[in-house]
C-alpha cells in the first residue's frame, strides 16, 4: 500500500497493525471526535474513497462487493475460480461455505493484492497467525491450495506458492471424547421416546452417520426399510446403504420429525448441521452428559466392532475407505476381547494348578502301568 499524499483529506488518519499492515481510519463528526471507521481497501481506488465520503458524510457504508476488483487482484482470482467445476461440481456445499468464510477474509485483507506477486513465504505469514487454532490454519491452507492449483492448471500463474508449505501439526490426542454407555443411558432417560431429542440422539447413533449427513437423512432416502445416502464429506461420491434398526423405527414413528428430515428444529423446520450442533450440545447439558454427535458416532463405531463387525463391514455402515480408521476400530475391539479371554491366565491359583500338574509325582499304578509298557 503506498502512503497518503499530503496534505491527507480531513479526519483521516492512518496506523500500522502489529503484523505490519497499514490501516485507515476516519474521526468524523464535530472537530473529528466522532467514533472511528474503518476505511477497507486500497487507498486511492474507487471503493476507498466511496467508503471515505461515506465516512465523512454520516452515510452507511456501501457495500463491499459494489465495486469489482481489478483485474490481476487476489478478489479477481478468487473471483475466477467460485465460476469453475473445480469450485461447483469438485467441492462439498460445506467444503464450498467454508472455503467461502476463508476467502472472505483474504478479501478483506489482502483482496487488492496482485496474485502473481504471493509468494510462499506470505502463506507461510498467513499460516502462522492462524498459528493459535491449528484447524482453522488447515482449513486456510486446504482453500488457497485449491485456489492456486487451479490457478495454475488455467495458466494465471507459473508456481503455486502453497506448493512445500507444511499444515501445522495436529495436537495430539483422542479427539472427540467418545460416549459412555453410562451416559447414553443418562442422556436416554432425560430424552424419552417422543421427543425431538430423542430423535436426534436415536438418528445419530443406529445409523453413524456424520453430522453434517444427519440433518439431510429423511423419510425420501428410505425405501422398503433401507436408507441410502450420498454422503457430505465423500464429496457425493460415496453412499451408504443403512437398515433401518427396529429400535430407530419405533424411536421415527413417535417423531416428532420434520416433513423433509428426520432432525429437525422446534417448529419441524430443518437444520444445518452448525445449529443442529449448538442445539445437540445443549440438549446433552440438560442430560448432565458432556457430549458430543462425533462422540456418539464413535461409540456406534465401537459397538459394532465389538459385535464383531469387519473392517469392510465397518467401511461400509460408516463411508470410510483404505481401512485405517475401521482398523482402529476392530483393533481395539479385539484388544477388550483377547483381555476378556484371557484375563484368567493371571490368576496365581491357575498359576499354581499349572504348575502341580508338571511337577505332581507319578502314582504306583502309573508305575506299574509304565512298566508293563516297557514289557
């Protein structure tokens, strides 16, 4: 961004952020004593000086997409790629939202930039101030690595600058905290059958299905008792086929349910997986269990291997694929059943048994028995 000129048109006023990054201001009101407001954008262009009188004049703000980005700016390639198959027909609707609250604010704050003139090390810059919450640093990665891929595919740019940059690393640990039976029972007897809670917890885990798959299933996928969806994170591209359990067919008559979907909101209305989340979580509060829909899903996941579930089998009910998550599963499941088995084998007392069997000294009769043998 290049300095304002001098003399500055009145009441503005420019500061540099922490990260560098010089920002506009303006005071408005009597003696420039008004709130201060943010001028977004790059100074001199037709958007800067719209917000500017804006500003100045006690005027809303126009809005931001009022004024196309010129061309060669990051806003123009993003612009380019939202109107490609790579954007429409090779993301997920969430993928697409979510990337879309990525790119809003790479808008905002380097929108105006030249494209060609990003390099690995600003994604690098851009990374690291996500540094605090490692997902939201992938999710930023994975959306400018989409971005710049295609960019170059289409001939905009002749490198990736996302091309070697690292995801930071995943803290470790279990992840979502799996449900007890224990709290599933708690959760059962707050939420009877004939509730909407009971819907969800029931939908959640006789069918493990991911959140976001949860609020779309509805009376429309299922035929003659078995459900078949196209699942969300799959892209589309990998359905599952899922028996309707008899104890989820009871729980789906005494609804309530939506007229579309199974999961629905207090007037039958259906919801996106963001409020169904907000609304599961606080429906767990009011049972005194701290849990997850994620926490449910693992603890189908966990029932049904220890039903003695395969691994194809497990990929199958719950979409995954090349077998390490399903691995996990059965391993574990094997693990709590070889311990049952086998548990007994420390005891002393079988210990000792063992031990009196090799060493107890040959009777008379297995003497005499030894010797006519020997005749």
């Amino acid at each position: 961004m290049t300095d304002m000129p001098r003399p500055r048109p009145p009441h503005l006023h420019r500061e540099v952020t922490r990260h560098g990054k010089s920002v506009w201001y303006v005071r408005a009101g009597e003696r420039g004593r008004g709130p201060r407001i943010r001028i977004k954008g790059e100074f001199g262009t037709p958007e800067f000086l719209a917000q500017y009188d804006a500003a100045v004049k006690g005027s809303p703000s126009p809005a931001a997409g009022r004024f196309a980005p010129c061309k060669g700016s990051l806003a123009w390639l993003i612009g380019r790629y939202r109107e490609t198959t790579a954007w429409m027909n090779g993301l997920s609707e969430a993928t697409r939202r979510q990337r879309e609250n990525i790119f809003t604010q790479v808008i905002e704050s380097a929108g105006s930039e030249p494209f060609a003139q990003i390099t690995a090390a600003a994604i690098v810059a851009a990374r690291e101030r996500r540094a605090g919450t490692p997902a939201q640093a992938r999710n930023f990665l994975d959306a400018m690595r989409g971005l710049f891929r295609w960019a170059l595919e289409a001939g905009f740019v002749r490198s990736d600058p996302t091309a070697g940059v690292k995801n930071p690393p995943r803290k470790k640990g279990p992840g979502f905290k799996m449900w007890s039976e224990e709290e599933m029972a708690a959760y059962e007897r707050r939420w009877p059958i004939g509730t909407r809670q009971r819907v969800w917890l029931d939908v959640l885990a006789y069918t493990g299905l991911r959140r976001g798959d949860v609020v779309r299933l509805g009376r429309q996928h299922v035929r003659e008792g078995i459900a078949t969806l196209k699942t969300e994170k799959g892209g589309g591209t990998v359905t599952v086929t899922l028996p309707i359990l008899p104890v989820l067919a009871e729980t789906l008559a005494a609804g309530p349910c939506g007229d579309l979907t199974f999961v629905c909101g207090e007037r039958g209305h259906p919801l996106t997986k963001e409020s169904f989340g907000n609304l599961f979580r606080k429906a767990c509060r009011a049972a005194s269990v701290p849990g997850s829909a994620h926490g449910v899903r693992k603890i189908a996941a966990t029932r049904a291997a220890e039903n003695g579930a395969t691994v194809a089998e497990l990929e199958a009910i719950f979409g995954w694929h090349g077998g390490a998550m399903a691995s996990h599963y059965t391993r574990e499941a094997n693990r709590v059943r070889l311990a049952r088995e086998a548990m007994h084998k420390l005891s002393r007392s079988q210990s000792e048994q063992n031990e009196k069997r090799t060493t107890m000294p040959r009777t008379s009769r297995q003497v005499r028995g030894a010797g006519q043998k020997g005749k």
